[in-house]
C-alpha cells in the first residue's frame, strides 16, 4: 500500500453530510482523503474492483493508500478542465429555492419520488436520468451504502454549456465500513438493523425494485469468477468489506451473474 506525502496546502476542507467535516487534498489531478467513520478507503476501493468487473463503465477508481502515515484513499479528479460539479441538490435549490431531500419527503413512495425525480433532471438539464440511478442504487443494493444522498449525486455543466451526469463517486460507507453505524462488534445481521439507504426510499430494495421497472437498457452484469480472482489476489486475508461483498455477491447471483465483461481497469493508478 502506497504512502503520499501531502503538504497541508493542498487541504481543502469537505462537508460529509451531517456528520461534520473531513480533510481532503487536492494535488496534481488527484483528491486524496482520509478515513473518517471506519476505513473508508477500504470500501472505496473494494467497491471499485467490484465495478471494475461490471458492465458499469462510469465511475471513479479509489486506490487505498495512506496519506502522511494515516489510512484513507485517492483517486483522480474526474473534472476536465472548466468543468463544474453539480450536486441534484444544488440544482434543484438553484432553480426552485427549496430542498430537493424535502421534496423527496413530501412524496408517498419511492415509485413517485424517483418519477418526480427523473423528470426534474430532464426539465433542468435535458438528460435522462434513468441509467444513471439504475446504476447506483443497483451499486448501493449490493454494498449498503448508507449515504447516497443528493449531494453525491450530480451532473457535470461542460465548458460547452451542455451536461453530464458525473461518474459514481463516493462509495466509502458501504460494506459496514461506517463504524459509526455498523461497528465492527455487530454480527451482519445486527448490522442490516441498523442500516438504511437514503435516497428515494429507506430500503435498499425497494430503491432498486423501483429504478429496475422503469430502466429497459442492458442489465447490470458482474463477472463474479474475475472479482473473486482479484479479491482474493489484493486482500488475500479477506476483511469486513470483501466478506461482506461476497455475502451480498451470492445473495444476488442470479440478478447479476455474467462471467464475460470486458473492461479492463489500471488498479495500480498508473502509478
């Protein structure tokens, strides 16, 4: 595991949500952070060698390292230059003036908040959000990730002035690896207790039974003979996050099973 030495003013200070704030640094194209709420940066990269064996082909690649002698993650910026993030969330403010996790309250059930959804980002940005959801509450079902909200959720405006929905990011409290809510101590199944997701519903299932009925593409696909391959080559003693995806892979096999993916990933970073 690699160790990077980040000088202090590279730092920028990042909100997480409701849980305060973290350090992060932004040097040479990466974002390097630090765990915060368990080991974070294990999740992240797990989480990457999964997509990295799936026909999901937008996403960020986290490589776990530590970063002035503390544990966390890196991974590349994924803006070009003058690009701007944009979060559901601040767009929706933008526009309307409200909270778009409010407006989510207002709604009766997942089927209509994701409706109501789907058809603001057509209207704001003229992108079909669909595939986009499809695959990251498909992502979260498999990893309980208890923190997909709408600020990690987001387009990209382009120096053309046209739109992108921005690659999945953020992935480091799934697996059980929030300390905060799933310590180590539990059993997995005093763990799912306490675990709920966070977008348009509390269940991971019913998030991913409402997206799965409106989303006509090609299905998620995982090559669970390559992923075994490469977690059992870079954790070969296994830990919380890989024994738990495995749990959750054979859960939902005959969801996701497909043995040929062709995607081919750098895991090293170009380092």
């Amino acid at each position: 595991m690699e160790n990077y030495t980040i000088d202090r003013a590279y730092a920028v200070l990042a909100s997480i949500d409701t849980m305060g704030t973290q350090v992060k640094f932004h040097k040479d194209g990466y974002w390097y952070k630090y765990d915060s709420l368990g080991l974070e940066g294990v999740a992240e990269e797990v989480t990457s060698l999964l997509l990295s064996c799936s026909n999901i082909k937008d996403y960020v690649f986290y490589e776990r390292c530590t970063i002035n002698g503390k544990k966390g993650c890196r991974s590349r910026d994924f803006l070009k230059p003058h690009e701007q993030f944009i979060t559901f969330q601040t767009l929706y403010r933008n526009i309307t003036g409200n909270s778009l996790a409010d407006k989510m309250g207002e709604l009766q059930n997942p089927e209509n908040r994701l409706q109501y959804l789907i058809s603001f980002i057509k209207k704001a940005t003229d992108l079909d959000a669909t595939t986009y959801l499809y695959h990251i509450l498909t992502l979260d079902m498999l990893t309980r990730n208890p923190d997909r909200h709408f600020d990690n959720l987001g387009i990209i405006l382009k120096s053309d002035g046209t739109f992108r929905f921005a690659p999945i990011f953020d992935n480091g409290q799934g697996l059980m690896m929030n300390f905060h809510i799933t310590p180590p101590i539990l059993e997995d199944e005093e763990k799912e207790q306490h675990l709920s997701a966070a977008t348009i519903s509390g269940s991971f299932e019913m998030q991913y039974a409402a997206v799965n009925k409106l989303y006509t593409g090609i299905p998620v696909r995982i090559d669970y003979d390559k992923l075994n391959a490469l977690l059992s080559e870079r954790y070969p003693n296994g830990n919380i996050a890989v024994d738990y995806l495995r749990t959750s892979l054979d859960k939902y096999k005959n969801l996701f099973c497909e043995k040929e993916i062709t995607q081919e990933i750098d895991i090293d970073m170009e380092r």
